[in-house]
C-alpha cells in the first residue's frame, strides 16, 4: 500500500514509535474517524485523514488523542498506493 516518499516517512515515524513502545511499555492504537478526498484526477488523490489515537502505558491511566493526516495517494499498475503522507 506504501510507496516512495510514504514508505521512508512510515519507517522513520513508527521507528521512533516502536523504540519507545518498548522503553516505556507503551501501547498505541490509532482509529481512522474520517477520511475524506480533497481532490481528485485520473491518476493522483489528496486526501484528508481524521484518527483517533489511545495511548496507553502500564499502570497508568489511558490518554487519548486527535490528529490528522494529509495523504497523497497515486494509481499504479491499477492500484492505488500512498506515497506522502503529512501532518
């Protein structure tokens, strides 16, 4: 589903995550709310993307939290692939 630019900014992004995952003991659990296209053409979509996120550290109270995306989405070979996703 990943491709270029996606694919180094996933790595870079849930690396840090998963090294401190573990350090802290920290679980992470992210809902897509909404998703939404901003724009559209034959081989390229921009979309907007709302999640919710729980973070959740052993004995200790859970903490939720809202964010968004901006994701860019190219067909390929007649798939659909993200390539940038932004904050």
């Amino acid at each position: 589903v990943l491709a270029g630019k996606a694919l180094q900014q996933y790595a870079a992004l849930f690396g840090q995550v998963e090294k401190q995952a573990a350090d802290q003991k920290l679980t992470l659990t992210t809902h897509v709310v909404r998703a939404g296209v901003t724009r559209l053409t034959g081989s390229s979509a921009h979309l907007l993307v709302f999640l919710d996120q729980v973070y959740e550290r052993r004995g200790r109270p859970a903490t939720t939290a809202s964010a968004q995306l901006s994701v860019t989405a190219e067909l390929r070979d007649g798939q659909w692939r993200i390539v940038e996703i932004g904050s």
